[in-house]
C-alpha cells in the first residue's frame, strides 16, 4: 500500500478543486469578446501587436507561456503513465481508445467540408483537441451528479487527446527549418538526457538547458512549444518500491510548482489574447464558410460520435468496461463536452492559418462548436441519472 502522505497529482487536485481554472478560462474567454466589440477593442487589438523586444507581445503569449504550459502538459503526460491513470493497459484502454476516435471523425468531418480546397484544408487537426479545464470545467457545476469514474475519464482522455495534438504539430505545422538550430536543440537535448542519467535532482540545471532549448527550437522552425514538452520529459521521477512515486522528485516539484501558474494565469491570458474576435462588419454568412462549418460540426458532432462510438465498441467487444457507477447516458453526455475545444484548438488554428480572415473563422468555429458541445452536455448530464447499483 502507498503512503498516506503522498502528495496527490495535479490531474487529481484538478478534480478535487472543482477545475476552477476551466471557470476562469470560461470568463477570460467571455470577457475578451465583451472587450474586442466594445469601445476598447483598438487598444486590445493594438497591445496584443505590440512589439516587446524580438516578439510582439501576442508571440510571447503563443510562443513564450504556451511553451510552459506545454511544459506542464508533458510533465503531467510524463507522471500519468509512469505512475496515474494512464500506467497500466487497463486504464489506458477506455480513454486511449475513446481519445483515437474523437481525433479521427472531426479530422475527417472538417476534411469532408473543405475537400477540395488546399488552403483551408491545413485546419483538418483544429476540432480534434479537447480542453481539459474548460471541460472540466463545465462538470465542476454538475458537482456529485457526474461519477468521479467519469471525471477521470475525461480527464484521462484530454489528456492522451493533447499528445495527440503535440505530434500533430511536430510533425504537421513546422516551417522551414533551419538546419543549424535545430542541431543545437538535438546537442541540448542529449544534454538534457545526460543530466536526467546522472540522476541530477537539482531543477536550475535543467531549466537553464530548457531557456536555451526554447530559444534554439523556435530559430530551427518547429513550433517553439515543443520544447516544453522535450523537457518535460527529460526531468526524473524519482520511484521505489517504498515511494514508487515520491513527491520530492524533481518532475513533482517543478509540476506542483507551474499548476497554479498554469490554471490561473497562462491559460486565462491565452483564453483572453486569442478568443477576442471583432464582430464588426461581419456578416451572419460567416457561420457557413467551409472553416467555421468545418470546425463547428467537427467538434460538436465529430467529437461527440468519435468519442462515444469508440468508446461503445471498446466496451461491447470487452477491451474496456463502462466507468464505475456510470450510466450509457452519462457517458454520452461526457463524449459530448469532449466537443469544447477551445485552448488546443485555437493555437493549432494560429498554426495552420497565418490569414486573420481565416484565424476569425476558426475563432468563431471553435466559440460554436464549443458553446453548443458545453450546453448540450451540461443539460445531458444534468438530467441523466446514475447506474443502477
């Protein structure tokens, strides 16, 4: 049996603190279209594009906090499969699963919607992210009427969900690369690695390495955000049969370290930097450009029959089992919050479109999809009733 002084992982200090971060997210979002269409919005606008030193402050944002938050992403990633939900085949299974299904069918909805066209057809990974503390968010108002079993499934699956997204922004949406940075990134990487094999506790070393490792990838031409997870997994866990997972190893410290940052500060300023969109001369006609379809029916029908069909099949052919105390319908209402896509969304919808024109579509898409996805479920789980003992 483990120690009762363990110190819990911040997935499972998300689901005891009620995902107030996902709250808060939810108001930094709303509170950036209320700013983008009032009397404030040149000067939003204008701040977000200010220069700050090499990178306008918008960069900083996308390439500079999002790369700790990806950092948080990977550690979380790293310390749930050596030792959380995802550490045993058994627990993977239903999520794992579930998770694979919920990136295939948006991707091919928003595929189907923009066959044909080559410059919109980049944003076919934009619906296939999930956002944990925004969807964990929307639960935490259910309170006791969700299952815990399924908290940890959503948890758990937008968690898989999101390296999922990771290696399809390695591999999908790198620009040119430069040769020479990219070989210094590799060198300090093994550096990096080096470190972790001679079982250095101390984190200076490792975050110094991950400063110039930042600096290095953005020049090579692969997303500056990777770096944060090739660090993340390269800082030890420390495990033993006494404390297979101690909590002064330096991945517990550096995690428990970045989680309030993270929830209270880098994903609220992302949500309020990007989901400003300007109504202003807009028409309605917007809601059927092929992006904004695309990516409004990938998440909010894609993810929800993504999700919840690979999960059924998982768990009528036994490779998985229905979460604990949790009905057929309470899992639908969960597979249909896996539509709220909004933090990974819109940063790989940066990514992909470099045109403001289509970034407004893609944040009017991921608003739709999301929104109606949040309701929908929210209403779902909340006259849904539990399993029958």
């Amino acid at each position: 049996m483990r120690p009762s002084s363990r110190r819990p992982s911040v997935l499972r200090a998300l689901l005891e603190s009620e995902a107030a971060g996902g709250l808060l997210l939810m108001g930094a979002a709303a509170l950036a279209l209320v700013v983008a269409n009032s009397p404030l919005a040149q000067g939003y606008f204008a701040l977000l594009h200010m220069s700050l030193g090499p990178l306008h402050v918008l960069h900083w944002i996308n390439d500079g906090l999002m790369a700790l938050f990806f950092l948080f992403v990977g550690l979380e990633i790293k310390r749930e499969f050596l030792d959380g939900q995802l550490s045993t085949w058994a627990n993977r299974a239903l999520p794992g699963i579930a998770a694979a299904g919920g990136v295939v069918v948006p991707g091919l909805i928003y595929a189907a919607i923009n066959a044909g066209q080559a410059e919109t057809l980049r944003g076919w990974a934009i619906p296939t992210a999930t956002d944990i503390a925004f969807a964990l968010g929307v639960l935490s108002l259910l309170g006791s009427r969700v299952p815990t079993s399924l908290k940890v499934f959503l948890a758990t699956l937008a968690i898989v969900d999101d390296l999922a997204a990771v290696a399809v922004i390695a591999v999908f949406y790198t620009a040119e690369l430069n040769l020479l940075a990219l070989g210094g990134a590799g060198v300090v990487t093994l550096l990096l690695i080096g470190l972790n094999r001679l079982k250095v506790a101390r984190l200076a070393p490792y975050l110094a390495l991950g400063g110039v490792l930042w600096w290095l990838v953005l020049l090579s031409g692969v997303h500056a955000t990777v770096a944060g997870v090739v660090l993340a997994l390269t800082i030890p866990l420390r495990r033993s049969k006494a404390a297979p997972d101690d909590m002064a190893s330096p991945l517990h410290r550096l995690e428990h370290g970045l989680s309030r940052w993270v929830a209270f500060l880098i994903v609220p300023v992302f949500g309020f930097a990007n989901a400003g969109v300007s109504f202003a001369g807009m028409s309605a006609g917007v809601l059927l450009e092929p992006v904004t379809l695309g990516v409004a029916l990938a998440l909010f029908i894609g993810k929800q029959a993504g999700v919840f069909g690979a999960a059924a099949l998982a768990i009528r052919l036994r490779l998985a089992t229905l979460p604990a105390a949790a009905s057929w319908l309470q899992l639908y209402g969960v597979a249909l919050l896996c539509g709220i896509g909004f933090t990974m969304s819109l940063f790989i919808g940066l990514l992909a479109f470099p045109n403001p024109e289509l970034q407004d579509e893609v944040k009017v898409g991921v608003l739709c999809g999301s929104l109606v996805s949040a309701l929908c479920g929210a209403v779902l789980l909340g006259l849904a009733k539990p399993a029958k003992a």
